[in-house]
C-alpha cells in the first residue's frame, strides 16, 4: 500500500472510495434514500492506493481533519492508520498545536480507532442538518 498526494486523475476513484464507505458506515442511518458524495474540491486530499486502485482518502483543511474514508473492501488493511498519521502531520505542520475532528456518534467504530490514537472526545450535540448527534474530538500535537 502507497500513500500519495491525490491527482486530478483520482477524482472518479476518489468519489467512488468515498460513496462506498459513506454507504457502508451510515446508509440507511437517517434516510431510506442513497446517500451521495457532496461536490467536494478533493484535489488536496491524500489517497492510500493498492496496485493504483485508490481504497482510502483523507482530506484536511486548517486545524480541521474533514474527511478519512476507507473503501469496505480495504478495511483493516492499514491504510486508515497510515493517512492518518500524515493527514495530523499536515495540521501540525501548518503551526497549529490541536487537530480537531467530528464525527457522528453512531459511527463508534471511527471513535474507537481515533481514541486508539490519541484523540479526545470533547463535546457531544446534535448534528445541524441530520438527527443524530456529532462527535467533536481533538488531538495535541505532542500526544
């Protein structure tokens, strides 16, 4: 598995990664309808790859890591810990001393992988648009 920065060429694979991990962690969570990938600039995103097929992507933008998706098919395999590390390291990198992240409370298979990490849960309250609650967590960057 490589970890790389995402090219423009990544886009369908990205989105595709993306759709199929969105609909195995949360479909049917809140909505009989297929959820979708909203229209989102991944072109600073972070991809792990096997054998040029994208299975994980990571995106972060200031102190905020907003996105870490895995493909089902590739769960497991290392590639959630690994973009992790680097995605932390491009929010260190930018000066600042906490990461933050959210995530929605249901998903406590994501909670307990950050909290394996050294992330902190620091807040609980309802989501603004869906009816479940959010996760806010942060990371220092010497932990």
């Amino acid at each position: 598995m490589q970890t790389r920065k995402a090219v423009i060429a990544d886009q369908t694979q990205l989105k595709d990664c993306v759709q199929a991990s969105l609909e195995a962690t949360y479909g049917g969570l809140w909505s009989s309808e297929p959820l979708s990938v909203w229209d989102e600039d991944w072109t600073s995103a972070r991809v792990a790859c096997i054998d040029d097929r994208v299975v994980g992507v990571g995106l972060t933008r200031d102190d905020v890591l907003s996105d870490l998706w895995v493909h089902p098919s590739a769960q497991g395999l290392g590639a959630a810990t690994r973009l992790l590390a680097e995605l932390e390291q491009e929010i260190f990198a930018r000066g600042f001393s906490i990461a933050r992240l959210r995530c929605l409370e249901p998903n406590t298979r994501a909670r307990k992988f950050y909290t394996s990490r050294g992330w902190t849960e620091v807040r609980v309250y309802p989501h603004e648009t869906i009816p479940l609650n959010t996760v806010d967590m942060e990371k220092a960057a010497d932990s």
